[in-house]
C-alpha cells in the first residue's frame, strides 16, 4: 500500500468508501503495485500503468489505460470522450454496485494485465489523421514561418493545437483560437508551455 494513496483516501470528501472498495480490488491482484499518479491511485505492472481510481461529481470510476483493447462481454466500459482513443472507464455510483460487479472487476483486470504482458499497443491516430481546420490552414498557407514551426512542433503538440481549433462550432471562434496560439506556434511551444 501506497502511502500517498493513504493521504488521498484519507482526504477524499466524495467518493471516500467507493474508492477504499477499489482500491482493496485492486490489491487483491498480487502483480500490481500500488502507485500514485495525476494525484490519483494507479496500479501497474512492472511499471506500466494498468488501471487507475479516480473521482468525478457524478460517478467515481476505474481507468483502464488500454481499455480499447479489452473484450468488454459485459458491455460497461465507457469511452471517456469520443476522442479519448485509449483509455476505458468502469463507472459507478455506490458501493452496493461495485459489489454486484467485484467478480466483473477482477476479470476486467486480469484481462487489462495479460494485454500489458502481451506486448498490445493501442493504435492510435496519427497527426495526419486530424483534420486541420481551413481557418488554420489559410494561415499555414500564408506564412511559410509559420508552416514551418508547426511542422517543427511534436505530433502529440499538433495534435493538441488541430484537435483545439477544430472544436470550436463557429469559423470566427476557430479563426481567434488560431490567431490567440500563432505566437506560441511561432515560438515551437505546445498549447500548456
């Protein structure tokens, strides 16, 4: 047991008892450690992260990092957000529901633990995959400087900055993004440099 998950349970106003029933499931599998990461408990393997506890106001859940991957029989993984493309997430909203599931839990792990052993990777989309929104692409074509920066930027910064611009509903919303970012483009940092 991880002391920092101690600190976290011990703090925890919502979610408190849900969390310790997790928890004591997720350490009922005797290959994972207990770790704390993104201030939450996570447990791994070997160091690769499998399945992580975290809290929201209408549910505490069950992260699995490689979800996308698992069977899912039961039919209740979630994904997150339509662009989340790896993680999973069990829900729930009491401990009476947790309990009904323990047996559906544990087999969700072990199944997350031998896709971690096999070596499974999640494909994930390239930045080519994302479209560029024509408001940016008029910029790009623009200014070679620009262009060029961009290019120089990581995959996972573009596809921040594309998958950023592209949310916004309305062309002059996604035309002030574009402009707001240009400078930090221009400067070879990501949106949270």
């Amino acid at each position: 047991m991880n002391p920092k998950v101690d600190l976290f349970l011990e703090k925890a106003n919502k979610w408190k008892e849900e969390m310790v029933l997790l928890r004591n499931i997720a350490l009922s599998n005797n290959e994972l450690t207990e770790d704390y990461k993104w201030l939450h408990p996570c447990y791994t393997l070997n160091g690769k992260n499998i399945v992580l506890i975290h809290q929201f106001k209408e549910y505490c859940a069950l992260l699995f990092h490689k979800g996308a991957l698992m069977k899912d029989p039961k039919g209740v993984l979630v994904q997150i957000t339509e662009n989340v493309q790896a993680a999973r997430q069990l829900r729930f909203t009491s401990v009476e529901q947790i309990k009904e599931l323990e047996s559906v839990i544990k087999d969700y792990i072990n199944e997350a633990i031998k896709i971690e052993k096999s070596g499974k990777k999640v494909a994930l989309k390239e930045t080519a995959d994302f479209e560029v929104p024509e408001e940016f692409q008029t910029k790009l074509d623009a200014d070679a400087d620009l262009k060029r920066a961009f290019a120089a930027l990581t995959p996972g910064r573009q596809r921040a900055y594309l998958f950023y611009f592209s949310q916004a509903k309305q062309s002059k919303t996604r035309e002030s993004r574009v402009e707001k970012y240009i400078p930090k483009i221009l400067d070879g940092k990501g949106m949270d440099d």
